[in-house]
C-alpha cells in the first residue's frame, strides 16, 4: 500500500498534537518542500510572524532558520532541510509533503504566471483566461509523488491600467504581494500535495523578477544583500531510477548568443555525462523546439545553447555525440504549449510543457522534418504539438513512462509513451516519445 499503517501511525503521533494545541494554520499562510543543489530537499516557509517556528518530525523537532529576513518588499522567509528518511512533518499542524526516493508520478507543469505587460494584458480574474489557480487544484487532486515546474512563475510586470475589470487589484513587480498572487496562493493546493524541483526561467533573470525567485524558490543558500546573479550552476536532484539535472537558462537569449555565458553552459552540458545516468534533462528553454513561423512552418531553436551543444561536443572529440548518452530525456517550457520532438544525431526526445497559464503560444500539430539550423544543424524525426491549457503526468511503466495530458480542469485529454533509452550501447539507441493521434 502506498500509505503503509507505520505511515498513518507516524502521521497521527506527529501530526495531531499540533493541530489539537489550537492553531488551525501555520504561523504564515505558505509552506512547501522542494529539492535544494546539495541534493536533499527543504521546507520553506513564509510567515509574517517575527521569529520562525518549529517544524516537527517523526524523527524530532527541528527550529526552522531564517533563510531571508523581512524588508520592504517581502515577509520573512524560514527554511529547514528535511532529514533523510523523513515520513511525516509538520508545521503548526499543517502536515509537509515528504520526498518519495523512488518516484513513481511525477507532475510537469510550467509557464504558470497571468500576463500583465504594458498593453499586453491577460484576464487574471477570469478562470476561463488565466486557468492555473483551478488546474493546480485539478493537478493536486491525482496525488504526484513529485512535481517538476519547467520555469517562469511570475509574469505581473507592469500594474493594470485603471478601469480593466480583467486584472484588476492585482499587485505587480518582483515582491511578496505579487509573488502571492500569480504563484504561491494559486499553486497552494499543489504545493501542499507533493515536493517539488523548481527550474528557473526566462522570467526570472535579474532583469525581471530574478531576486524574487533567488530568494523564494533558489536551490541555494540565501544571503541578504547580496546582488542577483544571472546563472548559478547546474544541480542534480536523486529519485532512486534516474537522476534529475536542472540546469539555469535564463540568461540563454533565442535569438542571440549570449557571449558572456556561453562557458558556463557549454561547461555544463559538456558534464551531462559524468552525472550516473538514466538522466532527464530538465530547464527552461529547450534547445530544439518549434513555434510557427511564415507559411505556418515550424521554426526555432535556441542560439545560445545550440553554440553551447556544439562546443561542448567539439571539446570531446569528432564523433563526440551532442548530448552524453545517459540522458535519457529533455523537459522544458518557454514554449506556452505541448511538445512531444524526437530528433536525428541520437539527440534524446523532448517534451515542452509550458501551457500551465500564461498566454498560449500556436505551434503546428505536426512538427515532422522541422529543421534546426546552427553550427549543429539537428531534424525533427516525429514531433506533435497540444493546444490549450493543461499539464502533464508521467507514471513510470515496465518499458518507460506513460505520459498523460490533461486540461486546465483535469479532464485527461492525450496520452503519449516515452521510451527510455539504453545508454551507452553500440550505436546509441535513443529512446523516443509517442504520441498517438488523439481520437
């Protein structure tokens, strides 16, 4: 059984006499668990209480730290790392998800935020225009062992224009207010149903809202005063079979290379292989992914990161594949809809799941012989695309991972295959994602 009577034991000893001192909530109004760079995992917790408090365990109590202090734009934010083996915790009461060691459900979603930017406005207050408060609740509702966010959280840039029912109230800017509103009170049921690996995206570089994300949902240490940076390095994130790497592209234009970072990640594609694979693949802007361009044909691929593919591979030789054999698979978003690419050059398969909110991006159905042009010139071999808004679940399976998709109000609408590779054989036999017509 999933839930095993030690767990409900465990649960109702550390559970309940928290609940039963008479605090109905936590001492702030959002608590969650996600993977931290050292691979573990951390709770977090704002509060706009002075001090932090208490997290408790099946294994002890454990005071909670400040992980950033209280200013101007933001309440005090309490981090303390979950103990290997942990089954039940708990804040004031309000149980933590606990980190499976081998998932076998695991959510992606990303692309989450309402879009307000100078005159380009979404409709925040309309379910149907802005979905992600009523699909995070859907999502939670089929109980992930983990969820995966594929990037770009907070979208509300510029305030609403006076007389705009669509947005109207909503806070705006890289602060706590706004942060509430476009992620941590929409994504409350989610984040309170699974742990979670946060990628960062695009939305996230200095320029936008990068202290924000630094401070609230980075995998490191945070220090007061200390300036954004606009790359930190790649982690992993250990989940029994297969190793996740997620690595930070905000700072990779589409259009331009960005000179300046281009080591940092031509380093770290080029040390793919040296993670223990299977491997997934995880960032923000994909590599190798389509959106339509004139004609209605698929166009796209990041400048940045192909020159970094290339100069990874070219660094370990002629035959050198362009990415290491042991990653299996590619999640990302950037592209505000479903992808599911498979690639010639034993480029591992793609997924885009970047349709979780924001303003939805019109790719073709088809992405079959797409071309991708660079210095490493790479073709679509199968590839298909979803509209409208929704997520994905990945449920491991004897040959791979079934791949489900669902709308924004978790009615299942598609289901793929993904076929996990098997590295480092001769000849490389990459695996691939499946998409049957839908019916």
């Amino acid at each position: 059984m999933k839930r095993s009577l030690k767990h409900l034991i465990l649960c109702l000893l550390v559970c309940l006499p928290a609940a039963a001192s008479g605090q109905a909530a936590p001492t702030a109004g959002t608590a969650w668990v996600q993977a931290i760079a050292d691979g573990g995992y951390e709770a977090r917790l704002i509060t706009r209480a002075a001090t932090c408090p208490v997290m408790h365990t099946d294994g002890g109590d454990i005071a909670m730290s400040v992980r950033a202090a209280p200013n101007d734009k933001f309440p005090l934010l309490c981090a303390a790392r979950v103990p290997v083996g942990t089954s039940a915790a708990n804040i004031d009461g309000v149980a933590l998800p606990m980190p499976v060691a081998d998932p076998r459900r695991i959510l992606v979603l990303g692309d989450t935020g309402c879009r307000l930017l100078n005159k380009v406005l979404q409709d925040c207050n309309t379910p149907q225009e802005w979905p992600f408060p009523g699909l995070a609740a859907a999502a939670a509702k089929l109980r992930p062992d983990l969820v995966i966010h594929v990037g770009d959280y907070l979208y509300r840039e510029t305030p609403c224009p006076p007389g705009d029912a669509g947005c109207a109230g909503s806070p705006w800017g890289d602060n706590g207010p706004a942060w509430q509103a476009d992620f941590f009170d929409p994504a409350a049921p989610l984040l309170a149903a699974a742990p979670w690996v946060l990628a960062r995206g695009n939305h996230e570089e200095c320029s936008r809202e990068g202290t924000g994300w630094l401070r609230l949902l980075g995998p490191l240490a945070h220090r007061d005063g200390v300036p954004c940076v606009n790359h930190i390095p790649m982690f992993t994130v250990d989940l029994g079979k297969l190793r996740l790497a997620v690595m930070d592209d905000a700072s990779a234009p589409d259009r331009a290379t960005n000179e300046q970072d281009l080591p940092a990640y031509t380093a770290e594609i080029g040390a793919l292989g040296q993670i223990q694979g299977p491997v997934w693949f995880v960032h923000h802007r994909p590599i190798w992914a389509a959106i339509t361009g004139p004609l209605g044909l698929p166009i796209g691929g990041n400048r940045t990161l192909v020159q970094a593919v290339h100069d990874a591979a070219l660094a370990k030789g002629a035959d050198a594949p362009l990415i290491a054999p042991n990653v299996t698979l590619q999640l990302s978003g950037h592209i505000h809809t479903f992808e599911a690419i498979n690639y010639d050059r034993s480029v591992p398969p793609q997924i885009v799941a970047g349709n979780g909110g924001d303003i939805l991006d019109v790719t073709p159905k088809d992405l079959y012989g797409a071309i991708f042009q660079g210095p490493e010139t790479v073709r679509v071999t199968k590839g298909v695309s979803a509209g409208g808004f929704g997520f994905l679940l990945m449920t491991r399976a004897a040959d791979g991972w079934t791949v489900e998709l669902y709308d924004s109000a978790g009615n299942p609408t598609r289901n793929c295959h993904f076929y996990a590779a098997r590295a480092n054989q001769p000849g490389r036999i990459v695996g691939k994602v499946d998409c049957p017509a839908a019916k």
